[in-house]
C-alpha cells in the first residue's frame, strides 16, 4: 500500500520533526500518495516526496530551493524516482542538512 510506504518515511523522519528542523507541509495534505517537507527555518528549501507511479516499496522525490542558483550548485538532480527508503533518507539528510538520519 502506497500509504504505508509515506508513514515508513515519516516514522524515518520522526526525530527532524519533532525537534522542528522540518516539517510536514499543509500543501499536499489531502493527498494520500504525497507529501510535501519543509526546512523548519526556511520553508522555500523543500521537497516533494511522491509514491504513485513508483513500484511498491519505492519512492519519487522533487526537491525545491530558495533560489535556482542554489539547485544547481548541489550538484543532485531535481527530479528523481525508483528511490528505496535508504537512499531517499540520504538524499533528503544531504538537502536539508540534517544530522545522519538512521535508517
């Protein structure tokens, strides 16, 4: 169930969250196969987290800056898709720079 595959991240992400360094967005929230996350200092640096259209167990990622400049100078493509949980856990720790998210 794709569902699952978002609450998996979630409880992944559960200690950035409580402590406020990101947070879930308002913006996809009645949608049940995506989910936004925001930087809890500066909510332009973001990500777009998307399971439909993923195999089972997989996910897509968008990821957005404050400033272009900024998305180029990461070095990372925008646009990604087929992620497993690990690898999207890095990316994700590597865009918000977050401490190393066990997964």
């Amino acid at each position: 169930m794709k569902v699952r595959a978002l609450t998996h991240l979630l409880d992944a992400l559960s200690p950035q969250l409580a402590t406020g360094h990101l947070r879930v967005s308002a913006s996809w929230r009645n949608n049940e196969q995506a989910l936004g996350l925001e930087h809890g200092a500066d909510p332009a640096l973001m990500a777009y987290v998307f399971t439909y259209g993923q195999p089972l167990g997989r996910y897509g990622l968008d990821l957005g800056y404050p400033d272009l400049a900024d998305a180029a100078a990461a070095g990372v493509p925008l646009v990604q898709e087929h992620l497993d949980l690990p690898a999207l856990i890095g990316i994700l720790g590597s865009h918000f720079d977050l401490h190393p998210i066990p997964h």
